[in-house]
C-alpha cells in the first residue's frame, strides 16, 4: 500500500540504500506528494462455531471494489472460529488503496456493510 500511496517503502528504501545511493538520497525525510491514500479493513466474524462455508459472493462483491488491491483470509473451512470482539480475533484483512479519499471511504464503508451481513457459515 505504501508503493501505491508514496511511489517507495520501507523495503525498497532499504534496498535502495544498499543498491542504488542516488534513489535512496531522493526520497524525502517525511513523505510528500501522496499519489493515493489507503486503508486496511479487518475481517471480523459475528459467528462462533466451525467454519462449514465462505461466502464467495461476499468474497467476489469485496473484490469487486474499486479500491480492492488484496487480502488475507485466516479463516478456512473446517477450521473453528470465534466471535470477533478484537483485533486478535479478526480473521483477516482487506487492503483498500484509492486515488480519491471519496471513493476510499466509499469502498470502506461497504466493505463492512459486506461482512456486516457474515461471511462466514458455521455449525
């Protein structure tokens, strides 16, 4: 997300200070010029119980947003979840980056409608 919103990372900026001095040198003390802007959005289950399905069209319509760039899943059928009443039992994120903070926010907010109605199927 950093790549999108500033043009480098901390990891490329470690990198180019080791492989390229010049590139490294031009990257500015405090970010500027932000290209676009980002958030990340936590999975979260209103469900305790063994995860019997995931629901692919929920999956597909979060997906399908425009500022979507990727995620990570950390429930899987077969495998118990609980309620999500934290960060730490949260079952994944989703990673929104959007030249326009309107259409961010837009995206951001229904998301949760999207996980707001369950993803998750248990028994």
């Amino acid at each position: 997300m950093a790549e999108a919103c500033l043009g480098y990372s901390a990891v490329s900026a470690m990198l180019d200070s080791y492989l390229d001095p010049v590139a490294f040198a031009a990257i500015p003390r405090m970010p500027i010029d932000f290209r676009a802007h980002a958030m990340e959005a936590k999975i979260r289950s209103g469900v305790a119980g063994t995860v019997t399905e995931i629901d692919a069209n929920a999956l597909k319509a979060i997906r399908s947003l425009k500022s979507y760039r990727s995620e990570m899943v950390g429930a899987a059928v077969g495998k118990r979840i609980e309620k999500t009443i934290d960060l730490l039992t949260s079952y994944g994120n989703v990673n929104l980056v959007n030249e326009s903070l309107v259409e961010l926010e837009k995206d951001y907010t229904t998301f949760h409608e999207i996980v707001g109605r369950g993803i998750f199927k248990v028994e």
